[in-house]
C-alpha cells in the first residue's frame, strides 16, 4: 500500500470519534452566546456524535447548548442519548421541540426513551403521540423489564402466506405507512400466526408470479414476547438473525426485533459484565455526578474493605514468624498479587463464555481441569523463578522454596476459584459478573497468605 493510502488509512479511522477540535469550536461559541456559530458547528455531525457530545460536555454547557442551537433534538439524536442525561435534556426541551422528536420514533425506540423516566416526563412524551401509537406504547410497557416485549417494535411488515411476489410489491407501493427501515416481509395465516418470512432481496429478484411460500428463509425463528433480552441477543448473535416476529401466549403476532436493537442489547450485556468485575456499578457513566458515583462505588468497596480485613486476620495469626524472619513481609504481597492476577485472568474467561453460553454443564469439568493445569503449570514455573529469587536476595534457598510452594497454591486456588465462583453463582440464578471479582480476589488472598506464612511457620522456625 502507498505511503497515502495509509495516511488516508489513518485519517478515516480518526473520522469515527468526535474531533476534539469541532468540541473546542462549539464549547467557545457556546460560551460566546454565539447560535449562529453553534448551528455551523453541529450542522455536519451525525446524531450519534451529537449524543456524544452532550454526554461528554458539563451539565451547564450542555443547558445552554441546547437553548442555543435552533435546529434543537430530534428523534434520532434523543434516542441515540445516553440514559443517565436524558432526563436533563428532555427537561430542557421546549414542548413543542419534544412533541415533533417524539413522533419521529418508532414505538420501540419510544419505549427505550421513557421506561427508565418519571411518570410527569413520561406522561409528557405519551401525550405527544397519536392515539393509535399511545396505545401500543403503553402495550409495550406492561410486559416485564429487559423483556422481548420490550424490545420489539410493532411496526410490521406482513402479508398473507397465499401472496404472491407480484402481491406483495403492488401491497409495498401503495402502503403509505411501512416503516423507515425494515428487512422481511412476515407471512401469517389467517390466525394472524407467523408462519415465515422473506427477504426484500428474494422478493425484489424473483418472478410476479411466484408465491411467498415458495422463497422463504431457513432462519425464521420466532421469539416469545415474555424472552429475556439477553436471551434475544444471543438468539439473533448465534443464528446470525437480521430480524424475527415476536409473538404473544398464543403465538399470535404482535411486533419484531431487528438486528440493530439486538446488538444493542449485546453490547449492553458486555458493558454491564465489565462494569460489574470492576465493582463500580452496571449504570456507571462519565457523566455521572459526584454524589451518584460515590453511591454506586462505595458498596463494593466496603464490602472490599472487610474482605480485606479477613486477609488482615490471617496474617495478624503469623505475627510472630513476621517478626522472626523480616523478609517475609517484603515477600507477601508478591503471592498476593499473583494469585489475585492470576484468579481474574479465569474469572474473566469464565464469566464471558457464561454470557455467551459456552461455558455449560456439559463442558465445566473440562474447562475446571485445564484451568487447574494451568494454575499448576504457571505456579511452578514462577515458583522456580521465585526459588532463585529467594537465594539472590536473601541468601536462602528454603525461603525461595517455601515461597514458591505458596506460589503453586496460590495459583493453582486462583485459577479454580475463576472458574468455579462464576459457575456457583449461575447456578444460582445469580449474575456471575456481579460479586465473582470479590469472592475470588478474597480467596486468593487468604489462600496465599495462609499457605505463604503456614509454610514459613514449618519450614523456617
């Protein structure tokens, strides 16, 4: 490749993020007062980068942003808003502003910006939707959280399973109310049942005189409306899905999923699993404020803090070896880290491949056996590297070997607890990615300790 491809390489891929440069333009002229600036400045951004630049920006720039702007929200940019600050912004919007961006959405994208708001906002936005669209929003929000019913959207596509492709193009031209983007046309019976459904392509390149029937897909699935999201997600994930009908208790249809809102879901659940290891909260945002942070970090790290207090108690048992042989103490935090490092390294495999359903019963006790190998593998190795250690620094062969003894254990204890921890929790309907980081981490560290200084006690007094 020439050396200007590459460059043109490198300026594209810059092209994704906001330029910090266009931020700086609309933040000075912001705070110049300056619309007509504003409105330059924002005229060429996607509504995405827009989301993104109300979310990065502070709560006060990001008011007098919006006063400023006369172009103001529409549909695709509040739904594309991050949740933790569309509350704000919908306060800021003026009624009417609210009222058009409202009815540019569809009814899934309705749901997903009011679920999470209060009622005066979210009686606010219903308001401003026709009757028809009113109703199956306030459909949809009677079906659980996280739910199929939830996600879908009731903007169908269908036509009778006897159509032909002639049928169906005429019925396409002439319905002046299909969605703005849609994949497959559904096919009923007369139940109203989804029997199958057929690509526009298909329909587009096939005869008149075809019949539906005759070029439907193979990976027509339908989904419950009662389906958890997560469950939806990795449906339309593993059968490589670009749409599917949901349907209600009697298998009659009542709305669709598209990919789009799918991989959403997917990308959340990956967000949420970081999120959780870390202890920080699956709602965390960067713009959050300071008292809502410190309530969603402090929990984790009090219960961080009496774990590491057990720690504390099995050292505080060993006092007198600490005191007796000093280098002790400059060598236990060594066992401590590795087996903490050691332990997230399975806990994080572990927890992935449950979310993604490929760590089952089926194959837990091989995946157990190999991370135990592993735990042993990598424990005499650093075993041996802490035995030279051992002799360099301080002159003793024993207190390398007994540190590399605790090493083995360590390890070893570390890579079960990333596996088995997770396992125990999703075995009790528990998220695996909620307090697995804790238990592991605490048992590495009175496992290591305990192991480190019992074995001191034997071996060296």
């Amino acid at each position: 490749m020439a050396e200007t491809d590459l460059e043109e390489t490198d300026r594209d891929e810059g092209d994704y993020a906001l330029d910090p440069a266009t931020v700086d333009a609309i933040l000075e002229a912001v705070a110049a007062g300056d619309g007509a600036a504003i409105d330059a400045a924002m005229e060429p951004l996607h509504a995405a980068d827009i989301a993104d630049l109300l979310e990065q920006i502070a709560p006060s720039e990001r008011r007098d942003l919006l006063t400023l702007w006369s172009k103001g929200i529409d549909g695709e940019i509040l739904s594309e808003i991050d949740e933790s600050i569309r509350e704000e912004v919908i306060e800021y919007l003026p009624r009417d502003v609210l009222t058009e961006a409202v009815r540019e959405l569809d009814s899934d994208d309705v749901v997903d910006l009011i679920e999470d708001l209060e009622e005066p906002q979210q009686e606010m936005i219903l308001d401003a939707l026709p009757d028809s669209e009113r109703a199956a929003v306030e459909q949809s929000l009677t079906y659980p959280e996280y739910s199929a019913g939830r996600l879908m959207q009731r903007e169908v596509v269908t036509a009778p399973e006897h159509w032909t492709v002639g049928e169906a193009i005429d019925f396409l031209r002439s319905e002046s109310e299909l969605p703005d983007q849609f994949y497959h046309v559904i096919l009923v019976d007369p139940g109203h049942h989804p029997v199958g459904y057929v690509t526009l392509g298909k329909i587009l390149s096939s005869r008149r005189d075809v019949g539906l029937r005759d070029i439907t897909e193979d990976s027509f699935r339908t989904i419950s409306v009662m389906e958890e999201e997560g469950d939806v997600a990795y449906a339309f994930n593993q059968y490589h899905l670009i749409s599917a009908p949901v349907v209600d208790e009697h298998d009659r249809l009542v709305g669709v999923i598209t990919i789009d809102d799918a991989m959403a879901v997917l990308d959340e659940e990956h967000e949420e699993d970081v999120l959780r290891l870390a202890g920080v909260g699956e709602e965390s945002s960067i713009s959050d404020g300071v008292i809502e942070t410190v309530r969603q970090r402090t929990p984790w790290l009090f219960v961080n803090l009496l774990t590491a207090n057990l720690a504390a108690f099995v050292i505080s048992r060993f006092a007198g070896t600490i005191e007796a042989i000093v280098a002790l103490a400059a060598l236990m935090p060594i066992v401590a880290s590795m087996g903490g490092n050691a332990g997230t390294q399975s806990l994080a495999v572990a927890v992935r491949a449950l979310a993604t359903k490929d760590l089952t019963e089926s194959n837990a006790g091989r995946v157990i056996r190999r991370e135990a190998a592993v735990g042993a593998i990598n424990g005499v190795v650093f075993a041996i590297v802490m035995a030279g250690v051992g002799w360099i620094f301080f002159g003793s062969w024993t207190l390398g070997a007994v540190i590399g003894a605790a090493l083995i254990i360590n390890l070893i204890v570390a890579a079960l607890a990333g596996v088995l921890v997770p396992l125990a929790l999703d075995r009790f309907d528990l998220d695996p990615a909620l307090a697995s980081g804790t238990f592991v981490t605490t048992m590495t560290d009175v496992v290591g300790f305990f192991a480190f200084l019992g074995l001191a006690t034997l071996v060296l007094l």
